[in-house]
C-alpha cells in the first residue's frame, strides 16, 4: 500500500478531456490488435502463423467486449448491488463463454481442432490478466470522480464560508464609519455632508465591486483613500496618515476588502488618548507579489476591548488563510508602543 499512494498523487494531477480519454482507449485497443501482425516472423510457416495471428485477433476482441463488460457492468452493477458471490459466479460464466465461443469461432476458420482445445492454460492466465486490468481500470476511475467530487464539495464550502467572512465585512465596517458620523453630529461639525458623499462612495464599492472574486489592486487602493479621507473629516489635522504606494500596481488581482481591516484597526486602535498619533501604509507591488505594511502608534496602557474586538483581523487571517494558503506571510506585533501588520502575498 506505501507504493500505491504516490501513483495517485501522480493520477490526479493528470487532466484528460472526454475525447482524449476515449481516443486512449481506442488507440490501445488498435495498437493491441495489431499486435500480432506487428509481431509477425517472416520465418514462420504461413499456415501456423494464420491460425496464431486468426486466433489472437478473435480472442483480443472477446477481451475487449469483456473489459469493459467487468468495468462498467460487472463491477457496478453486480458485485456492489448484489454481493461477492454473484460477482463470481458472473465471471465464471462470463469465462466459460468466452473460451468456448472464441473456440468454435476459431474451428470455424482453422480446422485444428487439437491445438485449439488444448489451449485453456494460455487462456486462463489471459483471462486472469484482462480482469486485473479492468478492475485496476474501474478502481482508478471511481478514485478520479471521488476526488472531483471531494473538490467539488470543498469548492462549495470554500464559497459559502468565503461568502459569509465577506458578509461579515461590510456590518461591522458600517459600524465604524457610523460611530464616526455619530461623533461628527454630537460635535455638529459642518463636515457631515462631505462625510456622507465619501460614505456613499464606500458603499457603492461594497455593494457593487465586492462582490466579485477578485478586483483590480487600483479599485482597492481607491477605497482605501476613500476611507483614510472619511476618517480625516472626522479627526483633521490630530492624526499624521502617511500612504505610499510603489512598484507595479495596475494589472494586479486582489481579493476586495482585503486590506481595508488592517487600515480599519490602524485607525481604531491608534486614535483616542494617544499623544501625536500616526499612521504609516505602505504598499509595494511587483512581479512576484505584494507587500503591504500598516504601521501605529498606540497606547501605552493595556486596552479594554469590547466583544467585536478583532472581528476585522480574524477575518481577514481566515480569508487569507482559504484565498491564499501557502502563499502568503501575515506578521503582526508591537514594538515599544508602535504595532506593525506586515502581509506578504505570493501571486499564485
């Protein structure tokens, strides 16, 4: 059984179409059949290798019909509806008709009635060879759609859960951005409006362009600006945002919303009682991936968090974990009173 594992790992990684599987086939079969004319000794006796090349090609096209009879028939609808010894006494018939009509088949046309009757011993290690290939073919057949099937499954899931971390996403960043409008009526800051025009940009970006599996790197980064400039009609000129962007952004893929929790905890966690409060964003994009790094200051003090503490990062690490397992680097922690997340992502 040790052997036997890397052989499928191998199998499963082949890809063949509905046509170029049943060319396979037809061109093992031909090329079987041909054999032994391929074969042929032009020293031979031509009588002898008539009757041998004759009765090759009848017996090689009962083993034919009979491959695909244990395959498709035999097996399925035999040996796993009604049991073992049905399954038995259907080859051992199968083998005696097999042998007696390929028999009369060959007297028909070669008279040598001796020779052909007593060749049961070839026969019977033929027969043993052909329904060790048919089994072999059934077993790796059923192992193929068992395992498309697992990934489709898988697939499925992946989409649901997929689809809930995202309806999670725009709740509880809704929640955010109202706080701050909440904070702006109390104050009755003249920016509301402004705040509710950028607020409606977001919005239309969530219900619109997140949607989607992926969107462009530039459509991301806009929303990111979006919200950097909702936050600072709240906060003004009391928090220093730094953003820079470099290497090759247009062109890139992204995951939508990916990014925003980071920039979202930056802002929650690095405001407040914060003396010269900063945010630094960094996003670098090339050829082999991207890297975006959110650094802020923070509080010296040990922080109350409330129960929807971290549902932005959670979320996102299990995203990136479904979206781009083995293909990325999340590193988050804090130095001195600075907090840093650092994400690297691969391009697949």
């Amino acid at each position: 059984m040790g052997r036997a594992k890397p052989y499928f790992c191998i199998m499963r990684k082949i890809k063949l179409s509905p046509f170029s599987a049943v060319s396979l086939h037809i061109l093992f079969w031909a090329f079987y059949l041909l054999l032994p004319y391929i074969l042929h000794n032009p020293q031979e006796r031509a009588d002898r290798y008539r009757f041998w090349a004759g009765r090759s090609t009848i017996m090689n096209l009962f083993w034919l019909v009979f491959f695909y009879a244990n395959a498709f028939v035999f097996i399925p609808r035999i040996l796993r509806k009604w049991g073992i010894v049905w399954y038995i006494l259907t080859l051992l018939v199968s083998c005696m008709i097999i042998f007696t009509l390929g028999n009369l088949i060959t007297i028909e046309f070669f008279p040598d009635k001796e020779f052909v009757w007593r060749s049961y011993v070839p026969f019977i290690f033929s027969f043993i060879s052909f329904l060790a290939m048919s089994s072999s073919y059934r077993l790796i057949a059923d192992n193929f759609v068992k395992e498309r099937m697992n990934k489709e499954k898988e697939s499925e899931a992946l989409k649901t859960e997929l689809s809930f971390l995202r309806s999670q996403v725009s709740p509880h960043f809704m929640f955010n951005v109202l706080n701050n409008l909440v904070a702006l009526a109390r104050l009755k800051s003249n920016q509301i409006e402004p705040s509710l025009i950028k607020l409606s940009h977001l919005m239309r970006y969530m219900l619109y362009d997140s949607d989607q599996d992926t969107i462009s790197l530039e459509k991301e980064l806009e929303y990111l600006h979006s919200y950097i400039d909702l936050q600072h009609l709240r906060f003004g000129d009391d928090v220093k945002v730094n953003l820079v962007t470099e290497g090759q952004i247009a062109g890139r893929m992204i995951e939508p919303m990916l990014l925003i929790p980071f920039v979202e905890n930056a802002f929650k966690h690095g405001m407040g009682m914060i003396k010269d409060p900063f945010i630094d964003i960094k996003l670098k994009a090339n050829n082999t991936g991207l890297e975006f790094v959110v650094s802020n200051k923070t509080c010296t003090e040990p922080e109350v968090k409330d129960k929807n503490s971290g549902i932005g990062l959670n979320n996102v690490k299990r995203r990136l974990e479904l979206l781009y397992k083995d293909h990325h680097e999340l590193i988050t922690g804090k130095t001195g009173n600075v907090y840093t997340a650092a994400l690297k992502i691969a391009w697949k």
